[in-house]
C-alpha cells in the first residue's frame, strides 16, 4: 500500500475529530478539496455519514494499528505505573523498525511504555506490552482480532502490534470509525 494511503488514514481522523467540533457544513467547508482515497466523515453526535468515499475498501491501517494495541494494554492492566521488565524476546523482529531505544532488563511503568508506544511510535514498547498482556504478541494479535470482532470490525485483521505494512494486516475507513 502507498505511503499516500497512511496519508489517508491519518486525513479520515483529522477529518473525525473536525466533525466533532464543528457542524457538518463547517466540518466540509475546512476541506477545500478532498484528495484522499479512502474517507469517511462522520458527525459522531448523531452518528450521520457526512461524506464518504471507499470507506468500505481495505486498506493498511499503519500506526492506526497502535490504537487497538493501546485500549487491549488499558483494558488488561489498570495500574499504569506497575513496572516491567523488558526480555530480549520483546526486542526480536523489529529491525529496521522505529523503535523507543528500550534495552533488554530495563524496568519500565506501563505509562511509559504506552508513551514509548504512542509518542515515539516504538515497536518494542508494542512488543513489551503485548507480552506482558498476553506472553506472547502472537497470543496478543489474537486478543486484537477478537476486540475487532466484538467492536463490529468486519473488514479488520491484525497480524502484529506495531502496524509494519502485511498483505494479512488490513481495515477499512469504516471499522476505524467503529
């Protein structure tokens, strides 16, 4: 997938969050043109499609894949300062991937990881949650296609925790609305 895509992706959000500050009409009006190929405006007060455009189409959900990764660590660890260590496992696979620095025995809170995670957009801090989470992030993507699945994610599948482009790791503009 392009790299115009992710584009897309982070313009659908930009373009929710707009919703939720302003009338529809205003929401419209701020987007002089709509250039992206996959859109879905919504008013998320009366839950109306204002514009949409391939919402349905599959596509990489790229960092997007983060956010998922994120609710299951806030769903399954309620104490954000409980502090872990990082195993070399947690470290594995993520070259050429951009990453928080994290070295294998440091003690980190969870608080941190998720700003590792979020901010610093670090595929091992993904890794070292969805360990602590589910032991392995194999068994944590598990957990991620199941709350896709609960949420009403139709067109969603996740393959890892971080969002590294996979042919298998797809969403719509739709399920990242839901």
């Amino acid at each position: 997938m392009h790299n115009g895509r992710r584009l897309t992706v982070f313009f659908l959000v930009a373009l929710l969050l707009l919703s939720c500050f302003s009338t529809e009409a205003t929401a419209l009006e701020a987007v002089p043109s709509v250039r992206g190929e996959n859109i879905l405006l919504v008013n998320t007060n009366t839950d109306r499609v204002v514009y949409s455009k391939n919402a349905d189409e599959k596509i990489y959900p790229g960092g997007m894949v983060k956010i998922m990764t994120a609710i299951l660590v806030l769903e399954n660890i309620p104490d954000l300062d409980l502090e872990i260590t990082v195993y070399d496992s947690a470290l594995q696979g993520i070259s050429g991937l951009t990453t928080a620095g994290l070295k294998k025995g440091e003690v980190i809170s969870i608080r941190n990881l998720l700003y590792c995670m979020l901010l610093r957009s670090g595929a091992d801090a993904c890794k070292v949650l969805a360990e602590q989470v589910s032991g392995s992030t194999e068994e944590f993507v598990k957990l991620m296609n199941q709350k896709a699945a609960q949420i009403g994610c139709t067109n969603t599948q996740y393959t890892n925790t971080h969002g590294l482009d996979d042919d298998q790791q797809y969403t719509t503009a739709e399920d990242l609305y839901k």
